[in-house]
C-alpha cells in the first residue's frame, strides 16, 4: 500500500470513529456526548470503586432497611448513572405510555404536563419537584403553566447539570434547583402552592417520611400528585419468576424495596391527606410504557461497544462499562415487568392536604 492509501484508509476509519461515537452516540436532547461520560461528583479514579460500593448494599440487605444510609447509596447511584441517562434517554429520568404519531419527547412532555395540571397549577405560584433530576419536568412546567419550580434533588452533580439547562433554556427566573434530602426538606411550613413528584419518591425506605415531609410544606387545601414505582395486582410473591423481575428493578435502580400499589394512598392518608384520585396510567388504552426500552436494544449494543472502546482508550472513567451492563440489564428487568404486568412506574396518586379547621 502506498502512503496516499494509507492517509486515505487512515482517515476513513478516524472519521468513522467519530461518526460512531459522537454523532450517533449523541443523547437524544443533544444533552450529554459519550465522550463526555464521567462519574457524576465522583472523582473519575473512584468510579470503579463506587460502583462495587453500590452492589455491596445488596449484599447487606438491612443496610438499605436504615432509612440514614439510603439517601448516600442514591447519591452514589445517581453520580453512577446521570451522564448515561442523559445520553441515552434525555433530560427527563422517567417512564410515559408511548403515543401513537408522537415522538418520544412529545410523549415526555404530555405525561409531564398532564401532572401539573392534575394539580390546577397558576401562573406565579411556587411549586415544589420532589426528587427532580436534571430538571427536564420541572422546565416543561414552568413553560407550561407559568409557575415557579423549586426543585429538590440529593444529588449535587444533578444540581449543577439542571441549573445549566434552566439557564440554556432561559428558564433560570422560574425554575430553582436545591441540593437536599426529600426526607428532611430545608424548606418552611406552608410554603408550597402545590407538588408533584416524578418516579422518585420510590427511592424513599418510608413512603410515609416523604409525604409527611411534602405535607408540611404544602399550604393547607393544595394538591400533591406522584407518579409512584409500584408492584400491581398481579404481583405474587411466590412466583419465583415476578421474584426476580422486581429484584432485578431493584437492585438497578438503586430502591430500597418496591412498594404494592394498595400500600400507596394508606401512607397519604396516614400523614393526613385527602385521596382525591389513584389511577395506574399505564393501563389501557394507554400503550405500552416499556415500548421505548424495547425498541432501544440496538442502540444500547452500539452504546456498549462506544463505552468499551472510550473506557480502553481512558476516555470514559473506569468502571463506566460496568454500570453499563448494569443499565443494560436492567432495561430487560423493567420490559419484563411491563410485558408481564406485575410493575407500573406510573401509579399517579393525586392528594389534598385539607384546609385548616376554624376554631
Ligand atoms: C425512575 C428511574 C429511572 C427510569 C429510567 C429513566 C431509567 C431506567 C433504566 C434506564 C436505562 C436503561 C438502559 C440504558 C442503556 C443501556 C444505555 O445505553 C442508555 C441509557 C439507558 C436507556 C437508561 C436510560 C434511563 C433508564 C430508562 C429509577 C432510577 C427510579
Ligand atoms: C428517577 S429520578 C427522577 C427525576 C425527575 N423526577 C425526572 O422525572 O426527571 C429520581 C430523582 O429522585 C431524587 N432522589 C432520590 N432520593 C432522594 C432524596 N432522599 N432526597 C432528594 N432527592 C432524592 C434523585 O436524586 C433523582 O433526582
């Protein structure tokens, strides 16, 4: 071969590279790049050591039961798995039932809103995102109804992720971002018009802790909605099968013990809420949920191979292949919980904290 042809092949093959790893590895809002991965907060020389961190608390199950330890074993997950979620799934971390003639994000942005006006929300007021991510409910809305969002995540790198995308999307004046427990908010009584929460709250040991926290900071007579993580009536606990489906969910997505459906409106009203409405929106006619995870399987094989060459070249932090694999097992659990129907990520629970009684 001579040189021309060696430059020639040479420059094929790097333009090729680069096609494969930054034009089709591009997340889907144009958020995050592969060449772009790291560990969140973690030091990227940590990564690999958190991540065996983050299994060892399935090894010591009553760990997870000792509500003080959840909170750090969420953050650790999230540093895990925030840039890949961002790059492979967007800015949103949640489930919608998939709509025919609608993209994704359309799907996304629906699902979003129709939480936000489930709670009759009004330009100006102060709304709280319990467990808010990177903030991509949180901007649909504020854009959609005019509030104002305050935002609560556990995850420091998620605040400073959310805050860059409020600015880039000129949303900074209507959407705030706090770094803090949902368990013990550093916010005053009665200083919420209304609250939602988008699968989060699912990461609580207590469902009750998280509530009650929520209650105290809604004024009296506002509304509280949640897409709650559930196990449905179909669930047996005897089945080996549904056993290690709702393990599987478990253990790669950092939940403490997924909770039946039948345990969700009993823990609003034990801490004093009104149940207005519980509804499982994955049910039809709503179409399948987990439609999205299943058709993604190409591209997670195409993101596998991307991760594997940039965590060998040390592009990517090492350990960023294994929480990879983790995800792409875990995206078979969540299919089967869907295609069996013993998991909805989608039981919406609409409360009312009541008025104040005169005296
Ligand atoms: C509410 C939670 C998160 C829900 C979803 C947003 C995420 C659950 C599983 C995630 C993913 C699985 C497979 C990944 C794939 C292998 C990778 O190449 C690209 C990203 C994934 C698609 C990733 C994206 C986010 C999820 C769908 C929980 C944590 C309570
Ligand atoms: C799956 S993500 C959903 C994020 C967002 N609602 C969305 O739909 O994009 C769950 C969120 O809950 C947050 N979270 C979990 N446990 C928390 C806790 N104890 N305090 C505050 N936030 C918490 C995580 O940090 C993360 O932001």
């Amino acid at each position: 071969m001579d040189s021309i042809a060696i430059v020639f092949t040479a420059s094929l093959l790097a333009a090729g590279i680069y096609w494969f790893v930054c034009m089709l590895g591009a997340a889907e809002q144009k958020g995050k790049r592969a060449v772009d991965l790291s560990g969140g907060s973690i030091h990227r020389e940590q990564v690999q050591e958190n991540y065996n961190q983050y299994w060892s608390f399935f090894r010591r199950p009553k760990e997870i039961e000792t509500a003080d330890k959840v909170p750090a074993f969420v953050d650790t997950f999230y540093n895990l798995v925030t840039d890949i979620y961002e790059w492979g799934w967007g800015q949103s971390f949640h489930f919608s039932p998939s709509i025919p003639g609608k993209s994704n994000l359309e799907s996304t942005k629906i699902h979003e809103q129709m939480a936000v006006d489930l709670i009759g929300v009004k330009p100006g007021q102060r709304i709280l995102d319990a467990g808010c991510g990177v903030g991509g409910p949180m901007r649909a809305i504020a854009a959609h109804s005019g509030c104002n969002v305050v935002g609560i995540t556990i995850n420091e790198y998620q605040v400073s992720r959310a805050k860059a995308h409020n600015k880039k999307a000129g949303l900074e004046h209507q959407c705030d971002v706090v770094c803090g427990n949902f368990l013990e908010m550093p916010f005053e009584d009665e200083s919420f018009d209304g609250a939602y929460s988008i699968e989060a709250t699912c990461h609580a040991p207590k469902l009750e802790d998280v509530y009650r926290e929520i209650f105290r900071v809604l004024k009296p007579g506002s509304l509280y909605v949640s897409y709650e993580w559930v196990t449905t009536e179909l669930y047996r606990g005897e089945d080996p099968e549904h056993v290690e489906i709702i393990q599987g969910i478990e253990r790669g997505d950092a939940l403490p013990g997924l909770r039946n459906y039948s345990d969700i409106a009993a823990a609003a009203k034990e801490v004093g809420f009104e149940v207005v409405k519980e509804k499982d929106l994955a049910k039809p006619p709503a179409k399948p949920w987990w439609s999205r995870l299943k058709m993604g399987r190409l591209a997670y094989w195409r993101n596998h191979i991307v991760v594997m060459v940039l965590e060998t070249l040390g592009v990517a932090p090492k350990g960023t292949v294994d929480v990879h694999e983790m995800l792409f097992k875990t995206a078979d659990y969540l299919t089967k919980g869907g295609e069996t129907g013993i998991f909805t990520p989608m039981h919406m629970i609409l409360c009312r904290k009541p008025e104040k009684k005169p005296l």
